[in-house]
C-alpha cells in the first residue's frame, strides 16, 4: 500500500507519531484500524515509506483530521508552532 521514497523530493512527510503520542494509540492499534501491519506503521513515521493514497486517507479519517494536516510533501512545523501563528 505505498512504496519507498526514491530521495528527499519524494518523501512524504508526516505527523503519525506525534498524534499517536498525543492520542495514546499505539502502532499496532493504528494498523489494526486501518488495515496494515504495524511494522508499515512504523516505515511511515521514519520516512521510509509513502503511504498509498488510501492509506493515508484511512490514517487522516481515523485520526479526524484532513488528510493535509497529517501529511506534507514538505516538513511539517510542530504543531505548537502552527498553533502560536494562528493566534497572532
């Protein structure tokens, strides 16, 4: 469901781990929602892996978020810091 990134201007970048940490979901309850191995779970947090766009589709609704809050085709800023411009 994905596959490799070929170099830097093809990875995608993403908020996986950061809003399972926030959530306290582990990587095995993530996969198990979403139908893939944890192991996929955890090529996806570091980069080693682009998720299909199914995948990341199922990853966005099963977090409640849109799709581009979760994924980047650039780095993400954390997301306190997104938080801080908004309320300037």
């Amino acid at each position: 469901m994905g596959r490799q990134p070929r170099g830097d201007a093809d990875r995608v970048h993403d908020r996986i781990a950061v809003l399972r940490a926030e959530r306290r979901v582990s990587r095995k309850e993530l996969a198990d929602a979403v139908g893939v191995h944890p192991q996929t779970i955890g090529y996806l947090e570091r980069g080693e892996y682009s998720p299909s766009l199914v995948l990341a589709l199922r990853i966005a609704r099963f977090f409640d978020l849109p799709v581009e809050a979760v994924f980047s085709l650039d780095p993400l800023p954390a997301i306190g810091s997104e938080l801080l411009r908004r309320n300037q």
